[in-house]
C-alpha cells in the first residue's frame, strides 16, 4: 500500500512481517501506515519489523504513529521494533529520546 509520498511494502516470512517504509513520513502519510499495520496485526504476526532505510523525512505526526503502532504490537503480545533507520530517521529518534524504545540495535 502506498500514498504519494510514502511507498509501504509488506513482506511476510515465516512468523516475521516485515514493512519497508520509504519517502516522506508526516502527517498527510500517517493514515496509510496505521492501516497497513492494522492489516498486518490481523494477521497475528510473530513479529512487525520496520525498515526504515527509505524515510526521507518525518515529523512528530510520524513519530506519533510509530509509538501507535508499537503500543497496538504489544498490546496484542506482538515484538515491534524499527530496523535500518535512515540518517534523518535515526537523528530525529537520538533527539527526541526514542531510539531506545524503538530500535533493536
């Protein structure tokens, strides 16, 4: 699934569904990625797996559904964690004080 400015592709292997994200992750994007997830967590997923390498751009609606889609993975006893973050990504996630909540490294 993908908006104009943010491409969303799902892969499923084995009990890992991992969701590539690319371009610009803000608020006009948000909808179509809280959706993705909802779709991926129906499927009741071993694990969510966001490679992040592609985001361009992100701002705190971004931010803001990330953490939404982290809470939604662990409510429904699913690991979530952002992987591969992009040099923006990963300097919004040192300023902010998220990286320890969202990546595995």
């Amino acid at each position: 699934m993908a908006s104009e400015l943010l491409h969303i592709d799902t892969t499923a292997t084995g009990t890992e569904t991992v969701m590539a994200i690319a371009g610009e992750f803000d608020m006009s994007t948000t909808e179509s990625f809280g959706v993705c997830v909802g779709a991926v967590l129906d499927h009741h997923p071993g694990s969510i797996t966001i490679d992040a390498r592609g985001v361009t751009f992100i701002d705190s609606s971004g931010l803001r559904s990330l953490l939404l889609a982290r809470g939604a993975a662990v409510s429904a006893g699913v690991p979530f964690r952002v992987s591969e973050p992009s040099p923006e990504l990963l300097n919004v996630f040192e300023r902010t004080g998220l990286r320890r909540l969202l990546l595995d490294d």
